[in-house]
C-alpha cells in the first residue's frame, strides 16, 4: 500500500502538481494564492476558460471550468482552492487517459471520455472509457511511471491528457478507484 507521508503529498493536487514540475514532468500551469483579488487578477494568463478546483477532491468533485470572468475564492468551504490551466485538443468530446501503475509496472490504461453536456472524464460521473493498454507510447509509460515515483507511491491512477504541444499530467490519485479499469479491460489490477 502507498505510504501515508506519499499518499498526503498526492491528495494535495496543487502540491503533487508543484513536485512534478519540480521533477521536470510536464503538469498544467497553476495558480493558487492566500488572497482572493491576487487570484482574481492573475487569472488572465490562463485564456478564456479555467480550471477551478479544490486542492483535495475525489471523483470529480471540487472542479469546475469557469469563463475568466467569473470570480473565484482561494477557498471553497473549508479546502484551499486553486486555477489550472484548462487543457484540451478535442473540441467535440473532452478526454483524457488514466495510466494505472502498480509497482514498476503499467497494468492498464483507458482513455476516459466525458458524458454528453460535461467536460470531466471522470466514471464516477458517468465518463466512458476504453481500453487503450496496448496502444501507450514509451513516452507515456514513462511519464506515468515516473510521475507515480515522483509522488512515492507504491501504486497509482496517473491522468494524462494531451495538448496542441504535447502530454501533461493532470493528477497522481493514490487511491484511484479500479471500477473503471475493469470496465475497459475485464482485468484486475493485481494480474
């Protein structure tokens, strides 16, 4: 099982995403702040739309795409909160790729794709996915293995979506749910 000390550093998405990039992985650029108005007058250099989202945060919950017009709160109820960089390819159907690594190994991956009128790939929310295992480039699998050794977990559920410039690592989830996996690929993630 992956360590708690790993495990916190994961949950946290703003501190995971700030250790990738430190490690030279590729992450989103990302904004979080103490002050309301800083958050609220930088948000520009992130385009038209942004992700908003809740430093802690499963399934899906605690993240909107919000028109930088809208105004944000570095909290949200209790949890710190931060802007992401919204990246997408694909203008008909939002979709990103779940690497699933246990151990030094790669044992299944899906593209995750977003239910009708909704722009998060999440199963949880009724995202569709695909089984995509045998088809990820080394440069994938590298990415989601390093990212998973970055964080220090023992297993992980690595989402990585693709740019007009290339891959990014959106999340390292330390307890990413194997509903999904099974799904696209009728296989355990212990085979």
């Amino acid at each position: 099982l992956n360590t708690p000390m790993a495990t916190m550093t994961a949950m946290h998405k703003f501190a995971s995403g700030t250790a990738l990039a430190e490690a030279g992985l590729p992450v989103p650029d990302a904004l979080m702040a103490l002050s309301g108005d800083l958050l609220n007058t930088r948000r520009d250099r992130f385009g038209d739309e942004v992700v908003y989202k809740t430093a802690i945060g499963t399934h899906g919950g605690g993240t909107w795409k919000l028109d930088t017009d809208d105004p944000v709160n570095p909290m949200v109820g209790a949890r710190q909160a931060f802007l992401q960089e919204l990246i997408e390819h694909d203008e008909e159907q939002h979709h990103d790729l779940r690497v699933y690594v246990v151990g030094e190994r790669v044992v299944g991956a899906m593209n995750r794709y977003a239910p009708e009128g909704e722009w998060r790939t999440n199963v949880a929310l009724g995202g569709e996915v695909v089984d995509v295992t045998d088809e990820l480039s080394d440069e994938i699998v590298t990415m989601a293995k390093r990212a998973t050794d970055e964080i220090g977990l023992d297993y992980a559920g690595v989402d990585i979506v693709e740019g007009e410039d290339g891959y990014y690592i959106l999340e390292v989830n330390p307890t990413a749910g194997f509903r999904g996996l099974f799904e696209a690929t009728d296989r355990s993630p212990t085979t």
